[in-house]
C-alpha cells in the first residue's frame, strides 16, 4: 500500500483532501446542525417522577360513571339515618375523611391536614373523591381502559339494614344493574374493565334467600349477573364465594399530601418507645364461633403486666379517638387482631400504621384478604397463633427471637404507604397509595384479558 502511495502522489493528494472535506463536514454537522435536535433522553419515560402529572404505563386511563344521584351524593343528604348505630355526618365530611384530629402524637406536621377521624366503612367515599383527581382520570370513555362506577354501596346498604321488606332493600341494587346494562362500555366486555367499590364486607350484599341463615340486614347487589361479571374492591371480601372480589384496606386516619409527610411519620414509628410485649384494643363478642378467642385475649391480658388494654365500652374515647388508639400501639410491639363479628378488622390497619406488628388469629383477617398489598409470606410481616396455642399467647409472643421482631417491624413499617389512601386533593404525591396499587392491579387484568380475547 505506501509503495503504491509513493508512486502515485495525486492518488494521495486527493485522498487527504477528501479526509480532510470528510473532517471539517463532520465538524460543522457537530456545531450547527446536531444542537438542534433535542438531546438524548436517556431515561425513558419518566412515570415515577413526583413533577410529572403523566399517568404511568403500567395504569390505565380510568373513566368514572356521571351516575344519578340517588346512588351517591342523595344518600349523603341523609347522613344522620345512613347507619343505624352511627350519626355518619361527620364521617361524611372532607369528602369521607371525616374531621380533623388532633393528637401531640400528629405534631410533627406543619398543619394537621394529613390526619383525620376517619370511619372504618367509607373506604368508597375516599375511593371516589382520589380518583375523581386522579392523574389517569380521562373523561373521554372511549380513551379508557377500567371504568368506575361510584355508586356508595356500603353507605346504600348500611341504610336499610332494618328495612323488612326484602324487595325494598335490593331496590337501589337492581336499580344500579340496569343503569349499568344499558351503557355501550359496558356491553363491549361484560363488564370486565368495570368496578365498584364498598367500605364495607362483603357479607352485607350477599343474602341468600334461600337458606334458614339468620337476617342480619344483608342486600343482594353481589349476587346480580352484573355485580358477578364486574370487580368488586371490598374491605372483606368472601373467602369461598368472592373470586370477583378484591381486598382493599379499611382506611386508618393517616391521609398524607406528599411522601416526605410519610417518611416522617416511618422515622417516628421506628424510634417509638414500646414498653409492652402486646396489646389489645378492642371489647368482647358475645357467642362462640370465630371470636372466641376473644375471650382468651381478654383474660391473658388482665392477668399480664406485659400487656397494654384498650377497653372498647360503648361510648368510651379510648378506642375511637385517633390518638389514643395509635397512642396504645405505638408502645407495643405486638398487636393483637382476633375475629370478631367478621374476620377482618379496621384495627389491623392502625397497627401497621402504629409499626406494631400484628398477631392473626384466623387467616381469613388478613392472608386471604389483601393479596394486592400484602407480601405473599405472611412470616414476612405478621405473627399466626394456631388454636392449639391460644391458651398461651405471651408465652408464643416472648419466643420470638429479637432479630425477627426487629425484621418483622421493618417489613411492617414499610408497608405504610400502600396501604394509606392519600388526601384526595393531593395532586403530586409522589407516593403510591392504595388506590395506586389499585388500579395497577385492575389494569394488570384488563389487559391480561384483552391479549386473551384477540388470540
Ligand atoms: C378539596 O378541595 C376542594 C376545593 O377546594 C374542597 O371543596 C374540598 O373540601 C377539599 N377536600 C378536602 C378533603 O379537604
Ligand atoms: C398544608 O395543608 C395544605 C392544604 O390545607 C397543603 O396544600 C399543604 O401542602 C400542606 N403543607 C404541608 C407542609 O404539609
């Protein structure tokens, strides 16, 4: 090759003007023409960013029912008989939170926004005013991908409890099927990428007419075809019968705006000072059955000096005030979470909230509940005593090595906030909540379900 060069100069010459043409080419497309084009994005897309308001990839657009208002905003207008145990007017208030609380233990917040005296059974109200500012809100139902209809069961049913005629009670059940039938969407995948949601169990929509069973006021909106091709989010669902239903947590009185409100709240629980081995909030049930083991909790307790007790009189502060409760489980290590008239329970929930480490008696409280939000090793966060040692609940708790206890309240204290539903008028949390997880879960199968229908 350089004999050739040698011999053959012109050869050469044009050789490196042409390199040298090459060159500077390359030196102006550097200067003048490539910073005009945008620069490389090297992260994708960036969905978990707290200053962006983009829906992630992995949640669909989500299109809410405008549905008549007498299955909504009507059955707030008579708060005061919605329950016949409860005036639930103050509940209802900041759209399902409830009222502001206040506790020394909530002081760390600059104002006191994220806590409030939250009612176990509106999970469906704080459901519907978080999404309703959702960042996968569309409005445009032929752009979405799951479809809430937020119809207030649980506050529907509650209100006709004591309602003797059958026909009457499902009144407003079969009313909402029949508004549901008729819309295109729905027709287009019977109802699959559809949802309703209830702060209530599941028992309390499934009567079945036909047994000898005991009326305990039970509706039957989850026995319509409707109901069954839809999902239902429940805070119980039925272990046996309830494969369209999906548990979702009872919602505690924490409410946080932005994840740092969470992080200071973790830190807080972590370094709490636990001066009792456990605790029990919660009263007596009458009748055997799954609470029995109340009774055993009750007794152990009084006779320890190792255990903290909440006792749950009617009227008592002690285990409806916020503060209290949490007050009680932050000084425990261990929370006690027997059935009691259904198996699941709002207090499993302060008790993670509380860092407190939750002690099952069934495992239809928890393990066959919330598969969406807890780990699937229920070893990982929670402690089961077997019936065989009922009679022996301190003896069971005190062996538990150090190292695991320390490991389970590490496990505990991170699930907070998956299961806490944010402020609703929160709009950049920055945090995943447990209508985030959700969602997620409902647009998994939605789109699980489209591949099967093409294929
Ligand atoms: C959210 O903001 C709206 C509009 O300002 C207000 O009416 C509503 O009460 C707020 N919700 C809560 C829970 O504070
Ligand atoms: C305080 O509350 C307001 C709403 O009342 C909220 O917008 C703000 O982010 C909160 N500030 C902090 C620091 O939590």
């Amino acid at each position: 090759m350089s004999s050739v060069k040698k011999n053959n100069p012109p050869v050469y010459l044009r050789n490196v003007i042409f390199v040298a043409v090459l060159f500077m080419l390359w030196i102006f497309l550097i200067f003048f023409i490539l910073p005009a084009t945008p620069p490389l994005n090297l992260s994708p897309v960036p969905t978990t960013s707290p200053t962006t308001t983009v829906c992630p990839e992995d949640t669909g657009l989500i299109y809410i029912y405008d549905l008549p208002p007498k299955f909504n905003h009507e059955l707030l207008r008579r708060c005061r008989s919605l329950n016949i145990y409860t005036d639930m007017c103050p509940y209802i208030a900041n759209q399902g939170l409830g009222g502001p609380t206040h506790s020394a233990l909530f002081s760390d917040q600059v104002n006191g926004s994220n806590w409030y005296a939250t009612h176990q059974f509106i999970a469906e109200m704080i459901f519907h005013a978080r999404l309703e500012n959702h960042r996968c809100r569309t409005e445009d139902a032929t752009q979405a991908e799951i479809f809430y209809a937020p119809f207030y069961t649980g506050l529907y049913a509650s209100s006709v409890f004591r309602e003797s005629e059958l026909s009457e009670r499902d009144r407003l059940a079969v009313e909402f099927t029949e508004f549901i039938r008729q819309q295109p969407a729905f027709r287009r995948c019977g109802g699959a990428d559809h949802f309703v949601v209830t702060g209530r169990t599941a028992w309390d929509f499934m009567r079945r007419d036909d047994d000898d069973q005991e009326d305990f006021g039970a509706n039957r909106l989850f026995m319509l075809p409707e109901i069954r091709k839809m999902k239902v989010l429940t805070v119980e669902r039925h272990p046996w019968d309830g494969t369209n239903q999906f548990g979702i947590p009872y919602p505690s009185y924490f409410h946080p705006w932005i994840s740092s409100d969470v992080t200071i709240w973790q830190e807080k629980v972590r370094k709490s000072h636990r001066t009792h081995l456990f605790s029990f909030v919660g009263g007596p049930r009458k009748g055997l059955g799954k609470a029995a083991v109340r009774e055993q909790i009750l007794q152990q307790c009084g006779r320890s000096n190792r255990c903290l007790r909440s006792k749950c009189e009617p009227g008592s502060v002690l285990c409806y005030e916020p503060g209290r409760v949490l007050d009680v489980m932050m000084k425990s290590e261990f929370c006690m979470q027997p059935p009691g008239d259904s198996f699941t329970r709002r207090s499993v929930f302060d008790s993670i909230l509380a860092g407190c480490i939750p002690v099952f008696f069934s495992e239809h409280t928890a393990y066959t509940q919330y598969g969406w939000y807890l780990p699937d090793s229920w070893q990982e966060y929670s402690i089961f005593v077997p019936k065989e040692k009922w009679g022996k609940i301190e003896e069971e708790l005190s062996s538990v090595a150090e190292s695991v206890v320390r490991n389970l309240r590490t496990r505990v204290i991170q699930l907070i906030p998956s299961l806490s539903y944010v402020h609703p008028n929160s709009t950049e949390p920055g945090l995943r909540d447990a209508v985030d997880v959700a969602l997620v879960k409902l647009t998994e199968d939605v789109r699980q379900f489209s591949v099967g229908r093409k294929f």
